[in-house]
C-alpha cells in the first residue's frame, strides 16, 4: 500500500478532483483500495448469483427471498453480539476472511452442469446476505473516520473505488476470463480479492491509530449493549422511520426490474446449458453500470452535493424512474429495459448511495453500526421478499408487464417524497438531527 503517501499518483489525482485536505490524503486512498477490493470481490461473483437464479427460474427466487429475508433478520442479534464484544479492529478483518473461506467451498462444490438445487439456493441466499451486510459494515466503519463534513466531501471519490473495483471485476473475471477459468475459476478469484481487502483493511485501521480523524483509534473499543438495540432506536426517531421507508423505496424500484431482467436474459438464452452465456450479458450490465459510475462519482457526486446538498442526491433518481417506468409502461422490449435498467443501477450508486450514508454522518456510533445495520440488511431484504411475493401476486392476477410498471411509476413517486423530506431534514439543523439519534449520554456509556 505505497500508494497511501501524499505524493502517490492516485493521492495527487484525488485531490485534484476533490476537496481534500493533506491530512486526509492518506485514510482517503485507504479507504478507496479496501471499497475496491471488497467490492470488486461481490461484483465478480454477483453474475454467477444471477445465473444461478436463472436456472432456479423466477418463483423459485421470489420464494428465496423469504430465506434470504429471514438470514438477514438473523444475522442482527449475531452481529450485535460481535460488535458489543470485539473491537472493529478484530472483527473487521475477520468478516472478510470468513466470506474468502465461503467462496473457496462453493467453488469447489458448485457445478452448473450437474446442478445441485440445495446448493444454488443456499448459495443465492448467502450473496443476497452478504451484498447488504458488507456495505453497510463498511460505511458504518467509515463514518467513524469521518465526519459529516469530510463525508460530504470525499465520500464521492471513496465510493469511486467500489466503483472501480465493480467495474473491473465482472469486466475482465466474469465477461472476459470466465470462458477460460468457468464459473468454479470465478469464485476462487473472488477469495483472492477479499484476501487482498483484509490487507487493505489492516492498512487503514493502522492509518486510524496514528492519523486520526473524526475519532481516534483509542475509541475502538466493544460498543457494548443490547444486541438487539438497533430496532428501538429505529421505532423511536421519525428520522430513522424516513431513512427505513426510503429504503424500502430503493428496494421496490429494484425489485420490480430485477424480475423483469430474468425474464429478459431467459428469453434471450433459453437454453439451460448457456449458463456462460448468460453470465456473460449479466456481467456486462454490471460492468457498464460500474463503469459509468466511477466516472459520475468522481466527477459529479461530490459537486452536485456541495451546490445542490444531499436532497438533490436523494431525489435525482427517483425522479428520473417516475419517467423510466412509465417508458416501459409503453415497451419492455430489451433494446429500451436495457439502458433503463442501466441507468436505474447508476442513479443507486452514484447518487443514492452517497446520499444514504451521509444521512448517518451526524449521528451517535451505537446509532450507526446497530440501528443502520437493522435497516440495510433486514429491513431491506425484508422489503424485497414482500415486492417479489406482490410483483409474483399481480402476475398471478392477470396484470401485465405495462401494468406493473405503473405501479413502479407510482412507488417511485412515494420514495420521491421521501427522499425529499430525509435530505431537507438533513441539511436544516444538524443539532436536531443529532438530538432524535442516540443522546450523546448514552452512547458514552457504551
């Protein structure tokens, strides 16, 4: 990790196209190198996930959804455990191993040729898991390093990294080398990269005991507490409840083009045995996606926050899909969902995401690692099994591909609203908002 230095070419790049101060410089190209490799790690094997649902067919998914709601409901009291116990420097870098040894077993057992049902759900469901888990971890993480005005700031350029690494991975792994090294080869990969992203993560915990920034290294230690202290402090802020339902806008807009995406890459390759083939297309989105989106975060993100503040990046998206919905209301033929589907995932990333997590900035550390964790990893798999079941429900009605974009319209409408409401909350008083988290007394009890 040479490049960590003020005078590394991807530092002076940086702080050429962001606002960053000397000090910074460093954390900053830790950060982006750790949210490469973790997530260049998902993303080579999110198209292998895809293909897997593929060949499960689309009742069998929306069924797994249940599952997969359920092991996210799960995994909070187990999580909570950890966090009150471990300090972030021990558990950190464990999660990563954990989820390399995972990779290495599917890819040692799984097999498209002769395909295992059991397998394929139950590798479906720990990916559908993990997306949400490791994200959320990671910007709970980060906003320890920084603070509201820092996240503002450089949380655009550190999201690039994810970007970067999401791009790559499904371009050069699962596009191009999958033909050579097949699906197996892809997952052993994968393993490498969340090797290499406990490395990255040992350099940036070691950067925050002698550079710190926000908080400082002596502060890690076991949070302690309820392990199940994330849903009260959800039930009782209004702020929180926002943040939940604009969440569950996020997830109703995906979930509504995710079904429509199976459907569209099944009709292109019917046959079972062009599992490659349709990991190929998948993969392309992802690394068209990740693409563009590097490039807006980079360039776009970081000053549409500073000019128009966070409410414009909570609502761009929602806006557009109102429009991108009603499109397809007119037409689901793949040459239109295509670029709709693209541009959905790019709004998510670039201007979403960012938006979401600044949203956090001002709050207690309790706050952020227990009650986020509720609503990233629960709440949202919980709103996907529920669309997926109504989406599955309104075919079984009769109602058409049109019809149900409608709805999307609609949806997108609502999360709109919200969005809206979250982001002038937002920028209104920062002391309010710290007032309706955690009390800064009961955090210091922790």
């Amino acid at each position: 990790m040479a490049t960590t230095t003020r005078s590394s070419p991807l530092g002076s790049l940086i702080s050429r196209v962001v606002t960053i101060e000397p000090r910074e410089v460093s954390a900053v190209v830790a950060s982006f190198f750790l949210f490469f490799f973790m997530w260049a790690g998902y993303n080579a094997v999110r198209p292998v996930r895809e293909t897997v649902g593929t060949l499960l067919g689309r009742q069998a998914v929306a069924d797994l959804w249940l599952y997969t709601a359920i092991f996210s409901v799960l995994i909070i009291p187990i999580f909570g455990v950890v966090v009150a116990r471990f300090r972030r420097a021990t558990f950190l870098p464990w999660t990563y191993g954990v989820v390399a040894a995972a990779m290495v077993f599917v890819g040692l057992t799984l097999s498209t040729t002769d395909f295992s049902p059991l397998l394929g759900k139950a590798f479906y469901v720990f990916i559908s898991v993990l997306n949400l888990f490791l994200l959320s971890m990671f910007w709970s993480f980060l906003l320890e390093l920084f603070d509201r005005g820092q996240s503002k700031r450089l949380f655009g350029a550190i999201a690039a990294g994810g970007s970067l690494g999401a791009f790559l991975a499904p371009l050069i792994i699962t596009d191009v080398l999958v033909k050579y090294i097949g699906v197996n080869g892809v997952l052993f990969v994968t393993a490498g990269l969340f090797v290499a992203a406990i490395v990255t993560q040992r350099v940036l915990l070691g950067l925050w005991s002698t550079r710190p920034l926000a908080t400082s290294a002596a502060d890690d230690k076991p949070i302690g507490g309820n392990v199940f202290a994330g849903v009260p402090l959800v039930l009782r802020s209004p702020y929180l409840l926002g943040i939940m339902l604009f969440i569950v806008g996020i997830s109703a807009a995906n979930t509504i083009l995710y079904f429509e995406q199976l459907r569209v890459v099944t009709d292109l390759f019917p046959n079972p045995a062009d599992a490659a083939k349709r990991t190929q297309v998948l993969a392309r989105f992802d690394w068209i996606v990740q693409g563009s989106t590097m490039l807006v975060q980079v360039f776009l993100t970081g000053q549409i926050a500073k000019r128009f503040g966070i409410t414009a990046l909570l609502t761009i998206l929602p806006v557009a899909m109102i429009f991108g919905f009603l499109a397809l209301a007119g037409s689901t033929a793949f040459a239109l969902f295509a670029p709709i589907y693209i541009f959905r995932r790019v709004g998510e990333y670039a201007f979403v995401r960012p938006g979401r997590e600044m949203l956090w900035s001002p709050l207690d550390k309790e706050t952020k690692y227990k009650a986020k964790n509720t609503l990233d990893v629960p709440i949202y798999r919980g709103a996907d099994y529920v669309g997926a079941q109504a989406n599955v429900a309104l075919e079984g009605l009769g109602m058409t591909a049109s019809g149900i974009m409608v709805v999307g319209a609609a949806l997108a409408a609502l999360w709109g609203v919200v969005g809206w409401w979250l982001g002038r909350r937002y920028e209104s008083d920062a002391a309010e908002r710290r007032r309706i988290g955690t009390p800064v007394a009961q955090e210091s009890k922790a």
